[in-house]
C-alpha cells in the first residue's frame, strides 16, 4: 500500500514521579531526515528512538519531540560527599580558631550541617537512567505504530485521486491516438495543397526535392512515439501503485516522463484539437506531480 509521508501522532504517559508528552510529526522529503528533540540526560533514548524510527520510515522530514518531567520534590534524599567533607573541615576551623581565642562555641548538630546548602540533594536520574530509558522507548513504540497507520491512511487517500489521474491521463492518451490518425487525411491534403502552391507556375522545380521535404515535415509531426511512451508510462505507474511504498521517487521520475511526452505532443500536433488534448493532459499531469510530492 501507499504511504504519505505527512503524519502527525501525539501522546502522553506517566510513571512515578516522571510524565511525558510525546509529539511525532512529518511533512515531504527528498529522503529521511529524522529530527529529535529529547532530553540528553537519559542515556541511550535518542539513539533508541533514532533506530525504532529508521526502521520504520523510509522518507519524509520528520520530527518527534519529547517534553519530560519530574514532580518537584520527588526522588530520594542523598548526601554530596563532596560538600559534606567540606563543611565539615569548616566546623574544624572555625572551632578550633574559637579555641584559639577561648571562645565557647555551642557544639554544631546535625540540623545545622544538613542545613547548609548544596548538601542535600535530590537523587540523580543518573541511578534509573537505564530503567527511565526502557521505559520510555517501549511507551513510544505505540505512538509510532499510530504515527505509521496514519501515513497508510493518507497514503490510501493519495492511491485513490493517484489512479483516478493515470485513468484520466489513458483516456486523454486513447483520444489523443484517435485524433492523430484522423488528422492523418487532413495533414496528406494540407502537404498536397502546398506542393501544389509550390509548384504553380514555377520552372526548374525538383518535384521530388518539395516530396522529401513534405514527407521530412510528416515525419516530425508523427506522435506515435510519445503517444506509445505515454501507455508505457501508464501502465507503470499503476505497477507502482499496485507494489506501494517506497514509490515516491519513482513516480515523480515518471511524473516528469509523462510532462515531457505531453509537450511534444502539444509541440508536434499541429491540430487544434489534438493540441487541446495535449493541453489537458498537461493539467492532469501537473495534478498528479503535486500528489506523488506526498508519497514516500
């Protein structure tokens, strides 16, 4: 099936003191250009998310952003070794100069050294880094089955107007080879008409020289060739659409096939009816360049 590189899922979830929200977005691309914003302190979640998301997706700018938080206050009280030793090796000497000077300190407690700031601390995510990370990747698998079941959703919508055009786009073919071998009669009669004026009251004039020139004109007004091409091109694209994605770039190749064929035909008809055909096939066309843009 199809897949449309335009996409959007969000979510939200919570677990202890941690919530989250999740926002996972795409829109077209010439390849995959994953963009994530996530937290840096869990260890191993970009590089996660980045492998879950290649695996899945082939195409498209996409973008997923991650806004994580922690209840103020949560986590387990710990001790800065770091500090404590200096705070301690503070009390040392200023008690100790108080001695010096037979100054009587009161003696310091407990609740005076952990009142001293920078302490105490809430404990890092550093501990459950691993377990947040797991955590975390698991609950945004969900959000990327559903960011994915929307790309074929879309990607369906585009199979339907995609195969409407290629129909267009062969009937407009069919009518044009209709018009061509009609036109056929009044181009012979239109090149005999002008031999003639050519060769009306003129002397030394190389009939066959004005032929090979006549028959050189037809030659380079056939369409037969870009007709025929236009029904291979039909006939892969509907190959395409049938396989599905990752087609996208081969259907804007044949895109840009299909608008070439259509302006030589429009160059070469040299009939007012087969040149509106080749208009309209023109403007199918353009329709359909705009839609394969989405396809991945």
């Amino acid at each position: 099936m199809l897949k449309s590189m335009t996409a959007f899922a969000s979510a939200r979830g919570a677990r202890d003191a941690f919530s989250w929200t999740w926002e996972l977005r795409s829109v077209n691309g010439k390849g995959l250009d994953l963009r994530l914003r996530v937290p840096d302190w869990v260890p191993g979640l970009e590089t996660g998310l980045r492998d879950m998301l290649g695996k899945r997706l082939d195409r498209g700018n996409v973008t997923l952003a991650l806004k994580l938080s922690r209840e103020e206050g949560a986590g387990r009280l710990a001790v800065n070794p770091a500090v404590l030793a200096d705070v301690l090796q503070a009390i040392d000497t200023v008690e100790t100069a108080a001695m010096d000077k037979g100054i009587t300190l009161a003696p310091a407690t407990a609740a005076d050294v952990i009142a001293v700031r920078g302490l105490l601390e809430t404990g890092a995510a550093d501990e459950d880094g691993a377990a947040l990370c797991e955590l975390l990747l698991a609950d945004a698998a969900p959000v990327a089955e559903a960011f994915i079941a929307m790309r074929a959703s879309e990607g369906a919508k585009l199979g339907e107007v995609l195969t409407a055009q290629v129909d267009e786009i062969e009937a407009l073919t069919g009518e044009a080879t209709t018009i061509a071998q009609n036109r056929r009669a009044d181009m012979a009669a239109a090149f005999q008409e002008a031999l003639a004026r050519v060769t009306e009251g003129a002397t030394n004039v190389d009939e066959g020289r004005v032929a090979q020139e006549l028959a050189l004109l037809a030659v380079k007004a056939d369409v037969t060739e870009e007709l025929d091409r236009l029904r291979a091109h039909v006939s892969a694209v509907r190959e395409l659409l049938a396989a599905g994605s990752p087609v996208g770039r081969k259907l804007d190749f044949l895109a840009q096939e299909f608008n070439r064929e259509a302006n030589t035909l429009c160059s070469k008809s040299q009939h007012t009816e087969l040149t509106q055909v080749g208009l309209a096939l023109k403007t199918v066309i353009d329709q359909m360049r705009e839609q394969v843009q989405n396809v991945e």
